[in-house]
C-alpha cells in the first residue's frame, strides 16, 4: 500500500508556498505578515479602518461651531460671582423657586409616563387612518413656539376656554395661574420627548416576544406588562429623563399660561428671567444651577447620545 501524498512545496519566485493533498495553499512557518499589516485596525468586518484626514475647509467650520456653542458657557462660567454665590444660592427665593421646579417638572414627567408610553405603544404597534397625522400632531410641540403653545393652553384650559369652562362649572377646576397650570404646561412642551423617544424603542424590539407570550394565553395588556415593558425600559428611562429636563427647563408656556407668582407658579427660569433685571449675580447663580443639572442629564444620557454602548 502506498502512503498517503504528503503537502508538497510548489517553487515559486522568492516565495514558498505549502499545498495539501488537494492543491489547497498551506500557511507556511515562514511566511508572517508584514508589521504594516499588523498595525492596520481591523473593524468588524475585517476591513482596515483607518482615521480619515480632515480637510480645512470642514475643519475651520467646525471649529467655529464648537466655539459658537461653548462661547456662551463659558463667559457664563467666567462672570459667575464665585465668592458670593453660596449668598446667592443660600436665598430663599431661590431655594423657593428650585424646589417649585423640581417638584413640578417630576409631576409632569409622570403625567408624561402615564400618558405618553402608551401612547407611543399605539403609534409604534397599531396600525389605523391618519397614524401619520397623528405622530406629526404628537411631535407638534417640539417645533412650536412655546408662548404659542401656552396661549393655545389658555384657549383650550382657561376659565373661558373650550374645556375649561365646563371644569370651572362643573368641578370647580381652575387650571391658569395655579401650580397644576405650571404642570401642565410643562407636561404639554415635555411629553413628545417621551413619545419619540419610547416610540423608537418600541420600532427597533422584536415583536416576537409579543406574540410567543399571546400563543400563551396573555392578554395584549399582560404581555406588554410583562414582556415588552420591561424590554424596552431603558428608552423609557432616557425618554424620562429627557421629558423631565424639558419640563425643568420651560420658559415661554409656563409664563403665558401659569403666569409668575413666586412660591405658586414662579420656577426657576422665571426666576432667572426677573432676576435679570434687577439683580443680574442672582440671574447668573440661577443659570449656573440650570445648567449643572443640564450637565448632570447629559451625563446620565451619555451612552444613549454618544453611543458608547
């Protein structure tokens, strides 16, 4: 019996080359790839990814887009009153206003919640007539001026509007110039963050799990209680936090329809705004706690924005 063939070297020019039985190329011990080839980043799919050079005529602009949106945060770090801003913060207006502002931007988040999540469920999982026009109408207060949006809530929930002169009558529910009025003008400007942020979470979850929990007897409901909700909870969070930073931050609607009552509808950039023209270190000690929870949410969004996962 003859052995087997065994791998055989084909000569080649200045190269060696190992074959099998079959003709197929053998790697060879001495055959390494260059140290250029190893220092190539390979990506997922094997590819080389190298850094791109950036050319000048992008580079100038984008620099000058950077400094154009932090020129202003930092004159507002450099003119801060450092030695009295612990005076500043210390006043009780301003702890008045901060915590109207916190506590009114936390009720309106859970309206949002209550309202909005499902909301964005029946965008995302339903199918019915004008569900386009209906997320354009949804995501409308995003684009629309906020003092617009206030006096549309004074149309609407006033004590002479289409609504809320039948709470008035009936209930007794007066909405403008109140602390529920600053909520629901928060929650008004707030909740399509929630909504579009719930919705996209819901577009890119699989819907299997939906239906493998119906083929076993669970309800539409329990099954998104106990199968989609808790999938899509981190975009629920986000959506949340975004809402919430929202509602902290309404200027235009609040002031239209809850007007500026201090310790009843007077929040922090109300505050802020008539700080400005009588005593502008208050304004700035004002801003700069405006903008260190506006640091903080950032920071507890970064994954989601910068996409570090």
């Amino acid at each position: 019996m003859r052995p087997a063939p065994r791998g055989r070297e084909q000569p080649d020019s200045g190269s060696r080359v190992a074959t099998g039985p079959t003709g197929q190329l053998l790697s060879h011990p001495d055959h390494r790839p260059s140290p250029v080839a190893r220092a190539v980043p390979r990506g997922p799919s094997g590819h080389s990814r190298r850094t791109p050079s950036v050319p000048l005529a992008l580079l100038a602009p984008a620099l000058l887009g950077v400094t154009f949106l932090l020129l202003p945060l930092v004159a507002l770090l450099i003119r801060a009153p450092w030695r009295s801003l612990p005076h500043q913060l210390a006043s009780a207006a301003v702890w008045q206003a901060l915590r109207l502002s916190l506590q009114t931007a936390t009720l309106a988040t859970a309206v949002a919640l209550v309202l909005g999540v499902p909301l964005a469920w029946v965008l995302a999982r339903t199918a019915f007539p004008g569900r386009r026009l209906v997320r354009a109408l949804v995501t409308l207060p995003l684009v629309l001026p906020p003092v617009v949006g206030g006096v549309a809530l004074l149309l609407a929930l006033g004590r002479n509007g289409v609504v809320g002169r039948w709470l008035d009558s009936a209930f007794g529910i007066t909405l403008p110039f109140t602390t529920a009025g600053v909520v629901v003008a928060e929650a008004f400007v707030a909740m399509p963050f929630l909504v579009i942020s719930v919705e996209g979470t819901l577009r890119t979850s699989d819907v299997r799990y939906e239906e493998a929990a119906a083929t076993l007897g669970a309800s539409r409901f329990t099954a998104f209680r106990r199968v989609t909700l808790p999938m899509i909870a981190p975009g629920v969070a986000a959506g949340a936090v975004l809402a919430w930073a929202r509602a902290l931050g309404e200027f235009g609607a609040t002031i239209t329809f809850a007007g500026s009552f201090p310790g009843r509808t007077q929040t922090m950039p109300l505050a802020v705004y008539l700080a400005l023209q009588d005593d502008p270190a208050a304004a700035i000690a004002l801003s700069l706690v405006l903008l260190a929870v506006s640091v903080t949410v950032l920071v507890a969004l970064r994954d989601r924005w910068t996409g570090a996962a």
